[in-house]
C-alpha cells in the first residue's frame, strides 16, 4: 500500500514535472521563433541596404567615366597617378576609394592599380576599341586577398582603357560579423527566454504542486477537512478555492448523511423494540382476554403506521438533498388549494385558502407540495379542536419582505400556515425544524419528527428560508418562503 501511494506520488509529480517542462520549452521556443524572426529580417534589410548602396555608388563611378570619357578626348597620361593638380583618377577614387589601373593602345598596364588588377582578353579588346566608352564588367574577381568587382571603359581610337575596381570582400566580412553576433544575441536571447520560462513555469505549477498535494492527501486519508493552500487571484487561485469550497460541500454532505443516520437508528429502534415486544406476545394470543387482544392488534397497527410514515419521510428527506425533479413555473397558489383539497378529505377538517399577488415561482412541484402537506398536517395534528379552519396563506410579493421571526429576508413569495393549537414555545421556536427533535407537548403524539425538517430542507433548495412564530390569540404560524426565479442547488 505504501509503495502504491509513493508510486502515485512520482507518477503526480511527473506529470506537473512535464507541465513545467511543457511551460519552459514553450516559452522558449516562442522566444527563439520571435528572436530568429526578427534577427533573420533584421540581418536581411541590413546586408541588402549595404550591398545595394555599395553597388550604387560603383555604378555611379562607372557612369562618371563613361561620360567623361564620351565627352573628352582623353589619353592615358589623363589618368596618371603624377597629376599633382588632380584630375580625372583622383576623382574617380575620392568618391568610394576606386582602385584605379590605366592600360596603354597594347593593353600593356600604364600605371598599376594598388593592388594591380588583372588583365583579361575582354580588357585587352576594350583598350584596342575605335569607340570611347565602352565597357566590360566583372564581377567576383580574385585579387589579392580580396574579392572586386572590375569595369574596363574604353578610351577611344585604341588609345587605352581605364579600369576601376571596388573590393567588396570587407563588406561581406562585416556581414559575416554581424551575422555571427546575431546569432550569438538569438542564442543568449533563447537561453535567457528558456530560465525566465522555467522560473515563470515553476511559479505557476508550484500551487498546482500544493493544490495536488492536497487532492493526493484527501484520498489517501478520506478526510474531506484538509485545508486547501489558495494564494493570488488568477485561474489556478480559482481552481483551488473552487475544490476548497467543493471539499467543504463533501464534508457538510458527509456529515449530514452521518447524522441522518445516526437519528434514523436512533428513532427507528422505538417502534421496533414495541413491535419486537407485541410479536412475542402474539405467540400467547389465544391466552389473552379479548380485550388485551383487541389492544395488542391496535397497537401493532398503530406501530407498524408510525413505522411506515417514518421510513417514508426518512426516504423523502433522503431524496430531498439529491433531488433531480426539474425546475419549472410553478403558481403556489394552485399547490396551496391541491392541498387544502386533499387535507379536508383525510382530515374532515374545513382548510382555507387566502391568496395575495403574484406566486409564481420557478421551482419543483413535487417537493413544494411534500412542504406544504407537513406544514397542514402538522396544524391538523396539533389543533386537535376543531374549532376553527387551518389558513394557508400565500403571499407574493415580488419585493423583499420579513416576518417577526426575521427569517423571510429577500424572499418573493411567503407561504404560512396559521392553526389555533396550543402554540410553540418560545423555547423550541429554534428548533422545530431540526431533524427528529419534538418539542415536551407533542412526544405523546404520533410522528416523526421530521416534517418540518423536510419544509426546511425544501426552502433551502428554492432559495428561501422556514419560519415559526406564535400566533396572536392562540396557536402557531409555520411556513417558509421562495426565491423568485431561484430554484436553489440541487
């Protein structure tokens, strides 16, 4: 048993231990989907900027010379490095550091480029060209420890050509560089997601930690009473004061049933022990006068009835607190006058009905009209005269109202039942609707004692609240009241 518990334990503790790697891992990977995203885009926009606006500015110089050339009849001691005045090189290198090479009529190189540039069969045909201004282009070119890109402009009348060459190497070695730190800043910016995500998940799952704890605690040891931890305001606080109120309800409805129980075996050994006891004495019935058998019969009938209707509201009080009869609209009115109709044929007694505004109500008939027989059965039990009629009085008023006994707070309809018996005394007004309690007076009578217990339970259901008091001149008011439009919890 102990190695199971141990073995649900781990099992538990994995599976949050997942949750938390599920958070972490989830954190992360939206954190490294986002930086790469943005790193990659960043990078793209950069490199294109710097290899579009380099480009730009080549092409630009080549142009420059293109339109000079065209222009000007220029020779090849135009482009020489020994201008001291400047001229057309010390133009075409100020803009973007151009290396300049100026080729002779034979493509023979004139004056070298730093570094010298090579010389193609393409270059040689451009340096012999008739027409000034044409051109040749290469890009991708191995010179040195660096990689150009290479035009050739004609000079015209075979008197040479110039090249230009821009290195473009650096600047792909610079990409390279910022591309190696914005992976290095994608990776610590994806670490640093991952501990924040874990940090983050162990925050969240540690009361999802606590708050099983206390689930494995409740059904290892079956106690309902164990204090659930509840901390913060989000989902997981919800849930958790959502099973501490639902371990509450367990335990109240455990502790009911208990005590249900408990008074049920309590009250039921009286009629058992008397029908026990007659039983034996029918094994002597032929000894017995008739009279003593006359009795002896009576009272078995009378403890078996009681026996009967004990067992009835035990089941019906039983059911009461599991009741899956559906709400509906309901006049109490109409279930006020089906009971005087059926209390005037059991009892003989003369049952009025008194009505005032609107009752109806949303709630189950069945059970109203359970509450509303006990309460007429119990002022026809009591007032054993007869003297004047029992008074069902339904009152709805649709605004909240109260009673001398205070009991009737928020209610919209109120259901009373007025008697001219002895009264209660002021003494068990508390506790007449307490299950099985009979008040001195009535424990000479038949009954239960749970009648009004099953008022009380059916007001509670239909949000409402059971109320005594005495009554002016003799006698004792009993009803209890009805939320309009809640039917309570089932």
């Amino acid at each position: 048993m102990r190695s199971g518990a141990r073995l649900r334990r781990w099992v538990a503790r994995a599976r949050l231990s997942s949750l938390r790697t599920t958070f972490t891992v989830s954190f992360a990977a939206v954190a490294a989907a986002v930086t790469v995203l943005v790193g990659f885009l960043s990078y793209d926009a950069a490199a294109r900027l710097v290899r579009v606006d380099q480009q730009t500015v080549f092409e630009g110089v080549v142009q420059d010379l293109l339109d000079e050339v065209r222009h000007s009849a220029l020779t090849p001691a135009d482009f020489a490095t020994a201008d001291a005045d400047g001229g057309p090189r010390d133009e075409l290198i100020r803009p973007s550091g151009t290396v300049v090479q100026v080729l002779g009529p034979d493509a023979s190189v004139v004056d070298r480029g730093h570094p010298p540039l090579p010389v193609g069969a393409d270059d040689r045909r451009i340096a012999a060209a008739r027409t000034a201004g044409q051109l040749v282009e290469h890009r991708d070119v191995d010179v040195g420890d660096g990689m150009y890109r290479v035009a050739t402009v004609s000079l015209g009348d075979g008197r040479g050509a110039v090249q230009i060459a821009q290195e473009f190497s650096d600047t792909e070695d610079l990409l390279r560089e910022l591309q190696q730190r914005t992976v290095l800043l994608v990776g610590a910016v994806v670490i640093a997601a991952g501990l924040f995500g874990w940090w983050l998940a162990r925050r969240i799952t540690s009361r999802l930690v606590r708050l099983a704890g206390a689930a494995e605690d409740v059904a290892r040891t079956g106690r309902l009473g164990i204090q659930v931890p509840v901390a913060g305001y989000d989902e997981v606080a919800r849930l958790g004061r959502s099973f501490d109120r639902m371990l509450g309800r367990l335990a109240q409805s455990e502790e009911d049933q208990r005590r249900l129980v408990q008074d049920a075996g309590h009250e039921l050994r009286t009629p058992l022990t008397s029908l026990r006891t007659n039983i034996s004495m029918l094994r002597r019935i032929d000894e017995l006068p008739p009279a003593a058998r006359g009795e002896l019969v009576a009272d078995l009938a009378q403890e078996s009835r009681e026996l009967t209707d004990l067992v009835n509201e035990l089941v019906d009080l039983a059911a009461g607190q599991s009741d899956r009869e559906p709400l509906q609209r309901v006049a109490l009115a109409d279930i006020a006058e089906d009971v005087a109709v059926a209390a005037r044929r059991r009892t003989g007694r003369a049952v009025t009905v008194r009505v005032s505004g609107d009752t109806v109500v949303d709630g189950r008939p069945g059970a109203l009209q359970r509450a509303l027989s006990n309460l007429v059965d119990n002022a026809a039990k009591f007032d054993r005269g007869g003297g004047e009629p029992i008074d069902i009085v339904v009152t709805g008023t649709g605004v909240p109202v109260g009673t001398s006994a205070g009991a009737d707070v928020g209610a919209a309809v109120r259901v009373e039942v007025l008697d001219r018996g002895p009264g209660i005394a002021e003494e068990d007004l508390d506790r007449v609707f307490d299950r099985f309690y009979r008040a001195p007076d009535a424990r000479s009578l038949p009954g239960s004692g749970l009648g009004l217990s099953i008022v009380r339970e059916v007001a509670a259901a239909h949000g409402g609240d059971p109320f005594a008091r005495r009554r002016e001149g003799g006698g004792s008011a009993i009803g209890f009241t009805v939320g309009r439009g809640g039917g309570g919890e089932d």
